[in-house]
C-alpha cells in the first residue's frame, strides 16, 4: 500500500460517507483492509458499528527536511 492509496481511500471516504469497508474495496477494485488501518491508526477514521467515516475535512502536513 502506497501513500497515494491511502490518499485516494480518504479522497472516497470524502466524497462518500460511511461505506462499509467491503463497498470500499469494490469502489477501489482492490483490498483495503490494510490501508484503512494506517489512517486508522492516525485517528484519521472512525471504525465503528461495521461502518468507516472520516473524522476530519482537512489533513495538514509540516515535513521537515
């Protein structure tokens, strides 16, 4: 899983609210079970009640070199 398909599963998650992680995977034509589980852990997502829902509008990033 690349950052870029996380981007994209958030991006889906915007766009479509609280689809079940199955309907996730056929909208991506792919797995993500693994790639819910990052932003997951970011508490980027909210897992609950078999659903996922994003928990944030905007994603703000400081890298430093």
């Amino acid at each position: 899983m690349t950052t870029g398909e996380r981007y994209r599963l958030l991006r889906l998650l915007h766009a479509q609210p609280e689809p079940y992680v199955s309907a996730l995977a056929r909208a991506l034509h792919r797995r993500v079970h693994a790639d819910v589980a990052a932003p997951d852990r970011a508490g980027l997502l909210d897992r609950s009640q078999g659903m996922v829902r994003r928990t944030a509008d905007r994603i703000m990033a400081n890298i430093r070199l």
